[in-house]
C-alpha cells in the first residue's frame, strides 16, 4: 500500500511538470497572439503549428490555453493546431522519410545520420479575428 502511494504522487508530479511546461508555452503564445492585436478585433481562434517532434502535450497545451485566456482579450476564442509531422533527410544515402521519433533511423541505411527538416515547430501561423 505504501507503494501505491508514492507512486500516486509521483504520477501526479510528472503530471504537474507536463502542465506546468505546457502552461509557460501558452503563456507565451497568448502574449504574442495580444501583442500582435491591433485596436479591439474579437479574436475568434489562434492557429498553432505543432511539430509531432517539438517535446509538447497537444492535449495540456489545449487545456492551458483556456485557463490562459481568461481575462485576455483572447477569451472566448479558441487554439487551433495544425500538426506537423517529423521529416527527416539521411546524411548516408540521401533518403527522404518520416520521422516519429528523434531517433528513428533511416528506413533504407539504418543509419542514424541525418537532417531533421520538420516537426519541431512550435509557430503561430495566423489569428481568425472579426
């Protein structure tokens, strides 16, 4: 039973530790999205490019945002995200192929040598506002 107790708490700190991550980024985000705000247009959505490698929980980002917003003039407005898969260039035999994970090799060498091209991104594309 002592067991289960230390591992409920530690579950509930890595928790913790995710949120908190993901929160500074929303933090982050929404100062940018309002700074890039002219007058007082009605933001109806932020549009988020999220790269499948940048490190980030989709799902806590998404939670964070709509406690972030609140009180903003963002509130009400809703974060869209466009995921963007891993793409990756072998630096052996110059084969092109999709990355889940940073370090996957190359589907036809093995090696793993290569150029990551995408999916660590973390850009606001664009805000939909009135």
């Amino acid at each position: 039973e002592l067991f289960g107790f230390y591992f409920v708490n530690f579950f509930i700190f890595l928790l913790s530790e995710i949120v908190m991550h993901e929160l500074t980024l929303c933090r982050n985000i929404v100062d940018i999205a309002l700074d890039a705000l002219e007058g007082d247009r009605k933001v109806h959505a932020v549009i988020l490019e999220l790269g499948l490698l940048a490190g980030v929980q989709k799902e806590a980002l998404l939670f964070s945002f709509d406690v972030v917003v609140q009180n903003t003039a963002l509130e009400g407005s809703k974060l869209v995200i466009i995921d963007v898969p891993g793409k990756a260039k072998c630096n052996q035999c110059a084969t092109l192929f999709s990355i889940q994970k940073l370090y996957d090799a190359c589907p036809e060498c093995r090696s793993h040598d290569f150029q990551l091209l995408s999916g660590e991104e973390l850009n606001i594309k664009s805000l939909e506002v009135e």
